[in-house]
C-alpha cells in the first residue's frame, strides 16, 4: 500500500495543483475575489494581487505538467515542496495581518483562512517531498494494480475536497440538507401552521439581536434547522478586532412558531462558535446590550 501511495503521490499532487492553478489561471472570478484576498491587503493592491495570483496559478500548472511527464525527476516535487512552504507562510501571515480576509487559494475562496487552507498547504509540502525523495512513476502503479490505485485516487480525492471550503456547496450543505431532511426537517413538520424559514429570517433581519451581531456577519444563511421548539438559523462571520479577529459560526435562534402576525418581538438568542475548535466564544457585549429581548445561547 505505502508503495502504491508513493507512485500515485505525483497525479494526486499534480491533481490539486492543476485543479487551483486552472481557476486563479483561466476564471474571471480571480479579480473579482482578490480584493478580498489577505495578499491584498499586503500588497496593498487588488490589481497586483490578482496578477500575482494569475502568476502563482501559472507556476502551479507548469508544476503539474511536470510532475505528470517526468515524476520521476525530482525537480517538480521539490518546486511543489517550496510552492507548499510559501503557501504555509503566506497563510500564517494572513491569518496574523488579516484574519477576516480570504486566502484566495483557489481564487474561487470567499471563507476567512482556516486550518483547511493550512492542511492543504502541508498536503502540498509533504507530497512535494515525498516525490522529490521518491522519484517515482505513477503509471505502472495505475496499469499493475487499477483497483487499489481508482480506489486510493478516489479517497485522495475526497480528502482533497474535504479542504477545500469552495466546494462545501456541493457536498456539505447538500450532506445538511439531507440530514435534515432524514432525522427532521424543519418544513417537513406535521404541524398545518408551520412558519417558513423566509419568514424566521425576516424577523431576525429586523431584531436587535441582528443589529448587534451584523458587524460579524459575513454570509447569507447557510443553514437552518429547530430543535425544542427554536429555530436554529446559521451564518459565518469574523468575531474580534483586526489583530484577534477570527472565523466563526454566527448561530441565532428564536421561536420556529414567531411570525410577524405573533404579536410581540420574539426573543433571539445569539451565540459565535469558533469555526477552527468548535468552541463557544463569550460575546460580553451582547449580554450587556439594553434590551431583554436579545439573550446569549447556552454552553
């Protein structure tokens, strides 16, 4: 198996380094996200972030051709191992400098830098290494042994795309929704007077619970769900200063049975999850906000 990780470790590399450099290369979204990027807040640029991206994209390419023809030379792996440490030192400062800005990493990458933007830098590092000390070919690991290598190829690529917060539309919100969906849902409820989700929404929209918590937002409602009779709704957001900002989860939750119709206010509760440990992070400020009506979440 070691054997067969090591002969593959070119095509899964050269994978993901043609797969990120295509996009920064050949997407127009590169200069729409760069200005959202921590490399241009460091160059102090948007136009030199996207062309130093475009750049970047195309050194990623010319490194995948390379480690496709001639794996074997060491030379690719060794550029995938130093591409792989810079990316794991521009990741470190930009999450120092400017922690609520993108690492436009695939320039596709709205989310603040994480600890899936570092892995997969280390993935490029690591890998890098491992090809330039191996020195391997990856096609007679295919043609000898196609079963394991589809199936190593398959679960490389599950883990690649595991890190890459650009694809959770496509397999983690879908993956929530059909949990939801199985173990219930919040429109599937038997109840006749169910209130929409447009509805919770709207009423957090015009709370001052919203009002409060509107500076951290960075996102549309990514998920929603009730639990005990509340409404779980789900945004990302960046909690702190510019020197101790982080990413978070901005999770509120009021009434699932609140519409406008109700009457009185309904109490929101607001509570910011540490989007790298999962741990609550205390909001003193909204437990000190002048209204009773917005009340911190429990644990």
């Amino acid at each position: 198996m070691l054997s067969l990780t090591t002969g593959l470790a070119p095509l899964i590399l050269a994978g993901l380094l043609g797969w990120t450099g295509a996009v920064k290369v050949f997407s127009r979204g590169t200069a729409q996200q760069a200005p959202k990027t921590a490399l241009a807040r460091m160059l102090r640029s948007s136009e030199r972030a996207t062309t130093v991206l475009r750049a970047t994209g195309a050194g990623e390419l010319l490194i995948a051709a390379g480690l496709l023809v001639v794996p074997a030379n060491p030379v690719p792996g060794a550029a995938a191992a130093v591409l792989g440490a810079g990316f794991l030192g521009y990741l470190g400062y930009g999450r120092a400098v400017a922690p609520e800005s993108s690492c436009g990493c695939s320039a596709s990458e709205d989310t603040p830098i994480t600890w899936r933007a570092f892995a997969r830098a280390a993935v490029v590092l690591i890998g890098g290494a491992t090809v330039a000390v191996a020195r391997g070919t990856w096609w007679p690991a295919v043609s000898e042994r196609p079963a394991g290598a589809l199936v190593l190829l398959a679960g490389a690529a599950a883990v690649l795309v595991a890190l890459s917060a650009d694809l959770d539309r496509w397999w983690l919100l879908p993956l929530r929704r059909t949990r939801l969906r199985v173990f219930g849902h919040p429109l599937l409820g038997t109840a006749t007077d169910q209130v929409p989700v447009a509805a919770s929404v709207e009423l957090l929209e015009n709370s001052l619970a919203w009002q409060a918590a509107a500076p951290v937002v960075r996102s549309a409602l990514l998920d929603h769900w009730e639990d005990d009779g509340w409404r779980i709704l789900q945004y990302s957001g960046v909690y702190g200063d510019r020197e101790n900002a982080r990413p978070v989860a901005v999770v509120f939750a009021l009434d699932a049975t609140a519409g406008r119709d109700t009457g009185d206010d309904p109490i929101v509760r607001v509570s910011y999850v540490d989007a790298d440990s999962g741990e609550a992070v205390a909001v003193d400020e909204l437990r000190a906000a002048p209204s009773r009506r917005i009340l911190p979440m429990a644990g």
